[in-house]
C-alpha cells in the first residue's frame, strides 16, 4: 500500500497521512457538503502534484493539471446505519514491500440498496491499532473508473467523513478515489473484492483514463 523503503520514504508517509487526515477534518468541518468537496479535490492534487509520496511518477507530474472527476452529486451522499458482523472468515492480501493485509469483515451498511441496488461491506484492518476500510466497485468499474475499484472509507489514513446527529456513518461517493496502485506499478494495493459490488454506476468521484 505504501512506499516507505526507506527512512525518508517513512517520514514522507508520514506527513502524507497526517495531511490527508487534516484534509478530511475540513471536509468534515465544512458547511456545505460541496464545498467541502471543492476543497478536497484542491488538496487530493496538490498532494498529488507537488508530494514525494504521491502515486504519481515524476515524470507525470511535471505536466499533472488535477485529476478526473464526475461532477459534485447530491444524490450519491448518504447517511447510513451499520449492521454488526460478527464471526465472519478474515482474507488475508499480499501488498508487497508492506507484508500481508488482514481484513476482516466488520459490518454491513444499511440504506444503500434502494439508491444503489445494494449494500456494502466495511472490513476491519487487523493489527496494532486497527481501522476501517471500506473499498467497492459498481457498475462504472473498469469503464470510466478504475478497474480494480475504489475506496471510500480508510480510517489508517484519516479517510472518514464521519457521522450525522444520529450516528449514521456518511458516505459520500463524491469522494471516491482510486488506490495508489492505478498510477504505478510502485504500489501494491489492496483491491475491492467482487462481492462489495454495487449494482448501481457512480458516475461521481474520482475517475481513470484507460
């Protein structure tokens, strides 16, 4: 998932996470759900642009001029109930120089399917201090978005919108966004499994060009 060889390669990730987790804080701060989008995508190119971990090979971001987004959809933000899950098998994905992945399925939404066909799951990453990741595909996938899916929740890197007053979780599929293995074959990331499918496109989000 990274690309920390090294000490500087570690330092730089780290400052990489500590800003995207503040990039979400305003994000989650903002008034307006779409200006809090605006600013994400500002802060997504910069960090894409001008940061020594970016996904991007040097050579791309000389000329890099933002990346491909659908336009903001209102319709695609929603706020969601969690269905526990317990007991559930553990998959276990390789992500090269960073080892094994462990994840564990840890809930299922609940108020997606009447919008998008149907739910999703959230996995648990194991290991010290644990997190939440939440990667899909939808009908869109390999066609005007990655082909390997997106993730919308990483809470090891500070990727987390939030929740309402209720305590819904908000996803927000706007803020889709491609894993760092779709710009280089530095990366090792894992993909979303066949399962977490919506039957739905999401235009929104981040797009790829093929």
């Amino acid at each position: 998932m990274s690309d920390a060889t090294e000490d500087g390669g570690r330092l730089a990730l780290w400052d990489w996470r500590r800003r995207v987790a503040l990039l979400y804080a305003d994000v989650r701060a903002a008034a307006d759900p779409a200006t809090g989008w605006r600013h994400w995508r500002a802060g997504r190119d910069e960090l894409c642009r001008h940061h020594p971990q970016s996904p991007l090979e040097p050579v791309e971001r000389a000329g890099f001029d933002g990346l491909d987004y659908g336009a903001y959809d209102r319709r695609l933000r929603f706020a969601v109930a969690l269905t526990p899950i317990d007991g559930a098998p553990s998959n276990r994905v390789k992500t090269g120089a960073d080892g094994t992945l462990t994840l564990t399925p840890c809930a299922r939404t609940a108020g997606l399917a009447r919008k998008l066909g149907s739910e999703l799951t959230l996995y648990w990453v194991e290991g010290y201090g644990g997190g939440v990741f939440l990667p899909f595909r939808d009908v869109s996938t390999g066609k005007t978005s990655y082909g390997g899916g997106r993730y919308l929740l990483d809470t090891l890197k500070g990727v987390d919108l939030g929740t309402d007053t209720e305590g819904r979780v908000i996803l927000d599929f706007n803020f889709a966004y491609n894993p760092s293995c779709a710009y280089s074959p530095r990366w090792v990331c894992p993909l979303a499994p066949p399962e977490n499918t919506l039957t739905a496109a999401v235009e929104a989000g981040e797009r790829y060009a093929f």
